[in-house]
C-alpha cells in the first residue's frame, strides 16, 4: 500500500526538510575547515601562535552566526522527525530520525568534550604568562583534532542522512 500524504502537509514538511539540510550543512562544513584547514595551518605556527589564537577563536565563535546553526540544526532536524512521522511521511521520518541522532553526538563532543578543553585553554592565562606553552599545546592539540574530525564524520553522515530524507520526499511510494 502507497502512503499517500497530502500537499498541504508536505509544503511545511519539505521546508523543514530544506532548512535542516541548510543548518546541517553548515555545521558539517564548519567542522570540516577545522580538520581540513585551520588546525592543518595552525599545526604549523608556534606555541604562543597557536594558544594565542585558539583562545581568540574560542572568545568569539559563540556569535549570531554559530548559535542558530549550532543550536538549530538539532532542534530543527528533531522537529522536523516528529512532524514527518504525525505527516505519515515514515521514511522521511527514519532519516530524519538518523540525522538528529547523528547531528546529537556531534552536539554533545562539543558539549561534553570539544567546549571543556577550550575552557582549559583559555584557563591557562595570557599566553605570554604561561610557563611551558609546549606542554599547554601538546595537552589539548592532539585531543581537540581528533574529536573535531569525529565531529566532521558524524556530521557530514547527519547531512547526508537529511539528503535520504530530501530524496524520500521526493517519491511519493517512499514516503
């Protein structure tokens, strides 16, 4: 039997899906400079560069352009599951479902991991005060990369798992 759902509940729904696709996207692409650019290119200045300017970058990423993709992509792409699942839309529904999921522990290295070592950093004082810069870099570098590159990974799957979702859309018999 084919889920048919009407078009006056699909035009919210495709709209969900289009602004999750925009939020996720951004925020796979953001993580993915981290791993692909800056730490590739901070991996290459000194000490004091490198602290000085991860401080600074950790002082002013929370910004009215972070905060609505940060934020937004989990709550949207959460919103956007209940309302394809109430819709009847249930394959737009699962992939929504895997894109919040995948979006969440994105969400939570941030949170839980990402966000206290920049803290730690940022503890650390003045870099023209700190003793050892050295061992302050080698303490956080190493664990930072590897869980903004979980995060890029994690990410790119919620983007791509929102795409599943956009293609389910667009044929009526996978709804």
């Amino acid at each position: 039997m084919v889920n048919t759902i009407s078009q006056p509940k699909l035009v919210p729904l495709t709209t969900l899906v289009w602004v999750s696709l925009g939020l996720v996207g951004l925020m796979a692409g953001f993580f993915y400079a981290y791993s692909a650019s800056v730490m590739v290119g901070l991996k290459e200045v000194s000490d004091t560069t490198f602290i000085e300017t991860m401080q600074w970058i950790n002082a002013t990423v929370r910004n009215v352009w972070f905060g609505p993709a940060f934020f937004g992509s989990l709550i949207v792409t959460g919103v956007t599951a209940v309302i394809a699942y109430v819709a009847g839309a249930r394959k737009v529904a699962a992939w929504m479902i895997a894109a919040c999921a995948l979006y969440a522990v994105a969400f939570f290295i941030t949170m839980g991991v990402s966000v206290p070592l920049n803290y730690e950093l940022r503890d650390a004082g003045d870099v023209a005060a700190i003793a050892d810069p050295a061992a302050v870099r080698a303490d956080y570098e190493g664990s930072w990369v590897r869980w903004n590159n979980a995060r890029t990974v994690v990410s790119t799957a919620s983007l791509l798992a929102v795409g599943g979702a956009m293609r389910a859309l667009g044929r009526s018999s996978d709804r």
